[in-house]
C-alpha cells in the first residue's frame, strides 16, 4: 500500500480493470534524430452503456429514437 502513496507522490500513475492487454508496436518511419520531436499514445475504448441506456432498462421505458444508447471513452498518455 505506501508504494501506491510513494508513486503517486511522484506524481506516478498506475490503472487495471483486470479486462483482456492489447499490446502493439510502432515505429515512425519518417523519425529524424536531428529534429525535435515528441510522442504519445491514444486509447479508445470499446463502446459501453450509456446513462440513458441503464435508464431505460431501469424504469422499463424506450428512449427516443434519436438518444445515444452508448458512450465510448478516450484517454491519451502525457507526451514524453
């Protein structure tokens, strides 16, 4: 446990779901060690329910036609 408070003191950042890893590689093909350059990932998540969509199943109610019935979040990583 104080290793999770000691990371974040260091301003660290460590998540799990449990859910299945996805791992790939990439190399940029026009990368110049001469020029400046910075980098950083962008996750997006498979679609979930959305608010509206536990609603409806909640109060046993159809949502307008129109009503998004699900969400997708994105997350991005700090540019190193």
């Amino acid at each position: 446990m104080q290793a999770i408070f000691d990371a974040m003191m260091r301003k660290e950042s460590y998540a799990t779901t449990g859910t299945p890893e996805l791992v790939g590689v990439w190399t940029d093909p026009e990368f110049d060690a001469t020029q400046p350059a910075f980098y950083y990932a962008r996750v997006i998540e498979i679609p979930t329910p959305r608010w509206t969509a536990y609603e409806a199943i909640r109060f046993n109610i159809k949502m307008a036609g129109d009503e998004p019935m699900t969400t997708t979040e994105r997350a991005y990583a700090s540019p190193i």
